[in-house]
C-alpha cells in the first residue's frame, strides 16, 4: 500500500507530506481547495504524463516522492531486477521535473527509466480519475472489462497482434498487386536490353585486342613488306649485318691470342651475333604470317561500332557494361519471380487468417462462458450500490466469424453491456440510459470486482460519487469501506454519506500566505472529523445542528 506522499512545488503546493495508513482514506475540501492534486501528484510518481506548467510559479523544479510497501509478487522481483535495482521491504519512487521540461525518476534512489516505473505501476496503483466512468458509454471499452474479469487479457492481446498481423500481410499484397503493372513494364524493358546485349555478348578486354586487331589489318602490307626487308638486311643479302658482324668476330678472335685483354669484347659480339639471328628468323617468320584480308577488317570494324554503340548507351567504358549486363540479369530474375512473391505473399494472409480465427475464435468461447458470472458478480455489486432494480446484460453482435468484414483487433463480435435500472423496461446501451450516477456506480461496482485479491494495492477513486446523494451516496460509501478490507483506498468526494465511512480522514485547504496561494493537507481527529462532516452538510455557516447531524452520520456509519 501507498504510505507516504511527499509533494514539493507541484501547482499551488508548497511543501506537503501526508501520511497514509490501511483501510478507506477519504479527501474532502472545498470546491478548488486542491484535493485532486494528491491524485495528480500519485499519478506523477507513478510515470503519469508531465509538463513544465505543473511546476509551481517562481520555482525551477517540482518533485514528489511516494513510498509504497513492495508487493511481494514475481512480476516486480522481475522488473527490479531488469533495472537492476535492488528490491527491499518498501519502495520509494521519486521523480523531478525541471522548468525545462526535462525530468529524473528514482527507485530506492537509484536513478531509472520512466519505462520501468510504468511497469510496476499496475501493482502499486489503481486511478479512476474524474470521468474516468465516461469510458464505459463507449461499447469499444466493454470487451476489456470482461477479458479482465474472466483473466483472458492475454489471449485478447494475442487476438490483436494476431489481426494487426493479418492486416501487415494484407498491405504487403495490396502493394504488391498495385505495383505489377509497373513490374510489366519493368520486365519488358529488362528483356529488351537483356537482348541488346546477349546479341553483342561483349567479353572482358575485347574492345583493346580489337582495336589492336584493327591497327594491324589496316597496315597489313606494309607490316610485311618491312619485316621482310629487315630479314633481308640482317641475314639474306651477300653483305648482311650477321655477315659483317662475323667478319669482325674472326678478326677479334685473332686478336685475343696476342691481347687477351679482347676476350670479354668476342664474348660480348658472340652474343650479339645470335641476336641477330634470333631477330632476323622473327622477322622472317612475322613476314611470313602477316594476313591481309580485308573482309577480316570489315569484321573488326563492324564489332568495334557494336562494342561502341553498347558503351555509348551502357556506361561509357566495356567494364561498365558488362557490370550493367550482369546487373540487369540479377534485376531481370527478381522481376521474373513476382510469381512466387505473389505466392508466399498470398500464403501469408492465408496463415495470418488462420491464425487470428484461431486465437479470436479462442477469444469469442472464453467471452461467452465468462459473461453469466461477470453479470452475476456485477449485479451483486449493483445491489449493494442501491440499484436493487437494475439488471445487466453482457450482449454479443451476431455475426458471421467467417467473413473478414467482421474481424477486428478486438475480436470477432462486439461486447456491450446493456443496463435496465426499471423493472419491466429491457437492457439498453449504457450511453442510452444510464444517468451519471448510475454510471458512476457500474464504474464502481466493475472495479470491485475487477479488484485482485493476489496484488493488494492502493485503488483511488477521484469523485466516483459524482452525481449521486442521500441513500445512494451512502450505499457508494459502505461499499467503498468494504473494498477498503482487502485494499488500500484512496477516495476524494463531496459527499458526507461517502466521507463518514473513512478510517483517514484528510482535508484539503486552500490559504493565501504573503500573497501566495498555498495548499495544506491535514489529517483529522474526531473532533476535526465532526466539524468537516458538518461543514459539508451544512455550508458555509455551520450550526450546531449541522453538528449534530454530522455527530449522527459517524455513530450510524457501523
């Protein structure tokens, strides 16, 4: 349970700390006093939504403080320790907000997320805040009402994951279909250019050994004419270079024997004398294979213009088209594959069906067999909030399951509740006919019931008796001190009826200090409790008989 609240420059609250024990905690004060700001500050610790302007004026930071028992339960053992916290007996969750806007939150003075406080929210704190009742005027609430009473909240999540899956599959085949008759054209033109270029099928390096191709056709004649020109220089005319150069080599040679000082010099024309040779064969051979065909030159010129024609188109350069080449294959069989896309898209919003009719139709049977006991415990809460008359229907949309119009993240068939508070008058829809009380009361009566006994924690009410007075505000009361047995209640009302049940009593005023507003939490003894009670039944002036009256509600509260 909630027991302690500190609060410090949040709106019109200076410094504040209020102490909270077991059992029914009831807030009263005037209209504007300030009393939903204890509900507003709970709310902030517990990873409520903030903003600068909650900060009181003049001040550059806000900070409250609740301390809570820590519930001893697998679930917060498991979120502690994910945030590395160390558990202990009582919890002390601090957050502050700077005039930035920027904040910090605590456990146990451990700095943490807003993600982790929000986890453990659910077992710290139940809040209806002002018009939280509203809520059930809208059938769309109704189903998670029952899901909770009957524990099948989480098959109602997997029911939504299930449809929001099968609409993920729908879009993707929708975009799919929507996009193939750009694929059509897509693939014609692939299949066009695909065909430029397996008619050409250049190969690596071709367009150089070409162009040297083409260079040695064009000069064919006068390649040969010269290498045999060159062969006769060096070897065939009767005073040949390898002639000439023989003649020198004897003569050294004959040298050598009287200076061997000339040895390296006979080696050295030895050796250009058989380079020569090997030179003049090249030549002669090269003379010899030196092909002139023009019809061979046509050829090449005629490859060239095409090789010259796909890297104008394709990249400039053989290396870039033959990149495009293999870039448009791999693209033209992705194209090609739509059919199979289509296929395994197809089969996904088959499987995705399947699979949300499976866990909505789980769904729609556990809603069923829930709703006679969840009308039966509601009723009973009803009675006891003096709505001896009324009766409450859990109805169901007929429709057909197997129609994908019908499905929705929340189910297959619509949930509502449907309320008569006259006997012989049929079950409406409560938008229809249930006024604010009764409302109040139905958002009463679904939270005791809904109520864990497994996690005690701290439900607070913020005029849940909004519209009601006399004996029905009385019953609202009894049955909040009942539901304060097995849970910490925190109510704020108006209402004598409701207040005379409390085991706390607090008041909230509102006082002006140096010209400031300023807010004071008090809790009341008997004799505070007497004239507070008073104060409510009796307005501004309070009379001994107003006393009197309110001496009467607190001996009669039994």
């Amino acid at each position: 349970m909630l027991k302690q609240l500190q609060i410090e420059n949040i709106a019109v609250v200076r410094r504040q700390c209020v102490a909270f024990d077991a059992g029914l905690i009831i807030v009263t004060g005037e209209t504007g006093a300030g009393k939903s700001l204890i509900v507003d500050a709970l709310a902030l610790a517990v990873g409520g939504r903030v903003t600068a302007d909650v900060i009181r004026a003049g001040e550059s930071r806000a900070v409250v403080e609740a301390l809570f028992d820590c519930p001893d339960h697998p679930d917060v053992a498991r979120i502690l320790s994910e945030a590395e916290i160390e558990a202990g007996r009582e919890l002390l969750i601090r957050r502050e907000v700077a005039a930035s806007g920027k904040g910090r939150l605590f456990i146990n003075d451990q700095l943490c997320s807003l993600a982790t406080v929000r986890a453990l929210r659910p077992y710290l704190v139940d809040i209806h805040g002002q018009g939280d009742q509203q809520t059930l005027i809208f059938p769309a609430a109704h189903g998670d009402v029952l899901d909770r009473f009957g524990r099948h909240v989480a098959l109602a999540e997997a029911t939504a994951a299930a449809f929001a899956a099968w609409q993920a599959a729908q879009r993707a085949l929708a975009r799919f279909e929507q996009a193939e008759a750009d694929r059509h054209r897509r693939l014609d033109l692939l299949t066009f250019q695909l065909q430029e270029l397996e008619r050409v099928a250049p190969r690596p390096g071709e367009d150089e050994a070409l162009q040297q191709e083409r260079l040695r056709l064009a000069n064919a004649e006068r390649l040969a004419a010269t290498a045999a020109e060159g062969y006769d220089l060096l070897y065939e005319r009767e005073v040949s270079a390898l002639t000439l150069v023989a003649q020198a080599l004897r003569r050294l040679e004959s040298l050598v024997a009287t200076d061997p000082a000339l040895a390296d010099a006979v080696t050295t024309l030895e050796s250009v004398r058989y380079s020569l040779e090997e030179v003049a064969f090249v030549l002669r051979d090269y003379a010899a294979a030196v092909v002139v065909s023009p019809e061979r030159l046509q050829e090449v010129e005629a490859r060239l213009d095409a090789l010259d024609r796909l890297k104008r188109k394709y990249g400039g350069t053989l290396e870039r088209v033959l990149a495009t080449w293999e870039q448009l294959r791999a693209e033209l069989a992705a194209v090609e594959q739509g059919a199979a896309e289509r296929a395994r898209l197809t089969a996904e919003v088959t499987a995705t069906a399947t699979r949300y009719r499976e866990v909505a139709g789980a769904l729609r049977v556990a809603r069923r067999a829930t709703a006679p006991a969840f009308e039966e415990a509601l009723m009973a809460e009803l009675q006891a909030l003096a709505l001896s008359q009324a009766r409450l229907v859990v109805a169901f949309d007929e429709c057909d399951p197997d129609n994908p119009a019908n499905w929705t993240a929340s189910g297959l068939e619509g949930v509502e509740l449907l309320l008569t508070s006259n006997p012989g008058e049929p079950p409406r829809p409560l938008a229809k006919v249930a006024s604010g009380g009764e409302l109040a009361r139905v958002m009463l009566g679904v939270k005791s019931i809904l109520a864990p006994v497994d996690i005690p924690r701290t439900m607070v009410f913020d005029e849940v008796d909004v519209g009601i007075s006399g004996r029905v505000a009385e019953a609202v009361g009894r049955r909040l001190r009942q539901l304060a047995e097995r849970q910490q209640v925190l109510c704020v009302t108006h209402q004598a009826q409701v207040a005379r049940f409390a085991t706390t009593h607090l008041r909230v005023e509102k006082f002006v200090v140096d010209g400031r507003t300023c807010v004071a939490i008090t809790a009341l003894d008997a004799a505070e409790r007497v004239e507070e009670l008073a104060r409510i039944l009796g307005g501004s002036v309070v009379t001994e008989a107003a006393r009197q009256a309110a001496r009467d509600l607190l001996v009669q509260r039994g």
